[in-house]
C-alpha cells in the first residue's frame, strides 16, 4: 500500500510540474505558411496613446486589456470582472478619459470576433498589433439570446466564441467607434 501512495504521489507530481512547465514556456503558436491571416499588421493604423483603428472596419481599439498599460502592454495585471462590473469600470474610464476619449464601450460580439487571427493560438489575436494579450476569455456586450443572465465573449485561447453567465469573471478590450 505505501508502494502505491509512493507511485500515486510521484505521478501527481510529475502531472504538476508538467502542467507548471507548460504555464511558464507558453508561448503564441502561428502557422503562416497553411493558414491566411485573418487579422493582418497591415489592417491596423496606430493612433498612438494605446490605441489602434482598424481600417477595415473603422473601430478604435485599446492595444491593452484593462489593467495592462506601457508601448508591449507589460505593466500591470489584467482585470478580470463579471459582465455587470465590466460596464461599470468601462463608465469609470468613460469619467476620467481614455486617448482623449469618453466614449469607450464594449465591442459587440460580431466587432470582437474582427480581432480574431486565425492563423494563431494561445493567443488567437495578431500579438503585434495587441502584444501581450492574455489567451482568456473577452466580454463582449451581446447579451444571448435565451438565457437572459447570459452574454457572448471570444475566447482568446481558441479563437472561438460562445456565451457564460454574467456572473463570471472576463477580460476586457475596450473599443470605440470613430467619427
């Protein structure tokens, strides 16, 4: 029996220290050469002050997610909130200004998913244009359709998009129509 707590721990262990290793060493994974991009450096003007316009659709985005700030978004922490905090710190930045802007909201899920590179993962957005970005999940402001207590976010990670409960905590991506 002590054999097999010896082995049980041994191999818990390793899983660990495994899944530790893959946490430290991740890194984005892109394949250029099999996959067009979907979201190309060319397709982004910086406007300077953290922020991008996407030419193609004219939106306006934040290069850092909340809570991330400098030129490589390597200050600070990402902010995690559930969906009714998100609309208020995004009021709160709307207060004090953004870029010289107080009109940031949250994308919908159609302008969200404009982000997505499909030729990467983990993260599945051109890190050259928003570097630093958590491969998570992002709120989005669409609201789903059959559960009221349920919003659409883009998971980062996958590329793919779905809807949680409000109650969850997300990453936020501020955005902004131009005018």
């Amino acid at each position: 029996m002590t054999n097999l707590k010896n082995i049980s721990a041994v191999f818990v262990c390793s899983i660990l220290c495994s899944l530790a290793a893959l946490r430290v060493s991740a890194e984005q994974i892109c394949q250029t050469e099999k996959i067009q991009p979907t979201a190309p450096a060319s397709r982004f003007e910086s406007l300077g002050n953290g922020v991008v316009q996407d030419t193609q659709t004219g939106l306006q985005w934040a290069v850092c997610v909340e809570g991330l700030s400098g030129d490589q978004c390597e200050q600070g922490e990402a902010v995690k909130l559930n969906w009714a905090k998100a609309l208020l710190h995004i009021a709160d930045v709307n207060k004090r200004g953004f870029a010289g802007h107080k009109d940031w909201r949250l994308a919908n899920i159609r302008e969200l998913n404009t982000l997505v590179e499909l030729q990467c993962a983990s993260p599945s957005i051109n890190s050259e244009v928003f570097p630093a970005t958590p491969a998570g999940h992002v709120w989005t402001s669409s609201p789903y359709h059959f559960y009221t207590h349920y919003s659409w976010f883009v998971d980062f990670a996958s590329g793919s998009y779905t809807y949680d409960e409000r109650i969850q905590p997300k990453l936020i991506r501020l955005v902004r129509s131009s005018n």
